[in-house]
C-alpha cells in the first residue's frame, strides 16, 4: 500500500539504503545519512525542517536544501538519478497528485513530497536555503501513533464533499472560526475532526448542513 505524500504534520517516504535526499528538483539535492537505516517506511515531521543559518550556508554543507519553487521531495538517495531523469518539471512545479502517483508507480519506490503554505507555513513556507534536524526522521514501524478520530460513513462523506466543492471548513455557528483544506480532501477531513470540527445534516446558509468548529460543538453537545 503507497504512503501518503504528507499527513498530520509529517512527510512519509520509503528507505532503501543509509541515505535520504531531500530536494527541489531544479537544485542540489541536500543528502542526509539516517542513523539505524532500517529499510521500509519513514516519516519526518514538518517542525525539523529549519531555515538555514549564515554559517551553514557559508560552510555549503551538503544537507543544505535550496528550494526555488516552494516545495520539496523527499526520496532514498540510491533512487535521485532515476527520480530526476523521469521527473516532467512542469507537471511536477505544483502538487499535481495524480501525476505523482505515476511517477512513483514508474520508480517502484514511495517518495515524500511537502508543497509550502497553509499549516505548514510556521515550519516550511516556501523558496529559501533549509535544512533538516536528521534526528527527527522515524521508522514508521517503530513509532507508536494516537488512534485517529473516527466518525461514521455518511459522516464522513459529507465532510469530504465540503472539502472538495468549499475548500475550507468555515463554522456556520459562529462564522468567525475557519480551517482552511491545503491538503487533498481526506487528509485535510482527518485534520478537521483530529482538531475537533464536525459537519452534521442540520441545515444552515450554506444548504443541508451545518459545520461546527470544536468551540460550538462542545457548546452545542453534539457527538459524531
């Protein structure tokens, strides 16, 4: 089963050697030597990735990260050469996720990829010289997650269709509460209900149902 590209404030990728290389496709790669390389799946949280210092950038350090185009990929170094040769660089300038998945069934290998913005933008927000805290990659194996909030099917597919015909969750209770969908419709309906937001079938000014940031729900009782 293929990794996500991202979700809840990581970037996942799959290891094969020692090394990951995180990169704009347009720049030299920054190369990072992972402590304990176990092959399989990993992950990096967005919060250790970091603008580079003065020092560093003077040092050229071969982990510096120069990203001109507001995004970065994250793949096993062993596999960059044939990334790059296969890489198309103006279906790959923008989060275009069907392509992406093409390219990944194309190299047989599971590649991360983080797009700047939206809740991303305290850690990663966009064109700079960056660098990684190697300390905070994660074997996805090894690592020992929360369970996700659940909700019921229909539930569920309702706030999936407002993720993609709104692009935002704004509350209709309150109106002064939205969160905004950066990320593709079932990643960003994990994110809503993880931070405590609902949509149920009452219905509001915006049609046949109603959307409840986590203060109104609390204060209105409702349960999924």
């Amino acid at each position: 089963m293929s990794l996500p590209y991202h979700e809840n404030g990581y970037v996942y990728f799959e290891l094969r050697s020692s090394q990951v290389a995180v990169f704009d496709p347009a720049n030299k790669p920054g190369i990072y030597e992972i402590p304990v390389a176990t092959p399989g799946s990993w992950r990096l949280p967005v919060d250790a990735i970091r603008p580079a210092t003065q020092a560093e950038i003077e040092a050229d350090s071969k982990q510096l990260i120069s990203v001109d185009a507001a995004q970065i990929f994250l793949i096993d170094a062993s596999c960059l050469d044939v990334f790059l040769d296969e890489f198309d660089p103006v279906r790959g300038s923008w989060p275009d996720y069907d392509y992406f998945d093409g390219l990944r069934e194309t190299l047989k290998i599971d590649f991360g990829y983080l797009v700047a913005g939206g809740e991303l933008t305290a850690h990663f927000d966009g064109d700079g010289t960056w660098m990684i805290d190697v300390t905070q990659f994660e074997h996805v194996d090894t690592v020992v997650d929360q369970p996700e909030k659940t909700v019921d099917q229909g539930t569920r597919k309702l706030m999936l269709k407002v993720a993609r015909t709104m692009k935002t969750f704004v509350c209709t209770q309150c109106f002064s509460e939205e969160l905004l969908c950066e990320s593709e419709p079932d990643v960003c309906v994990q994110q809503a209900l993880d931070a405590g937001w609902l949509v149920t079938t009452a219905p509001s000014q915006f049609g046949k149902f109603s959307v409840l940031c986590p203060t109104c729900r609390a204060d209105s009782g409702e349960r999924a």
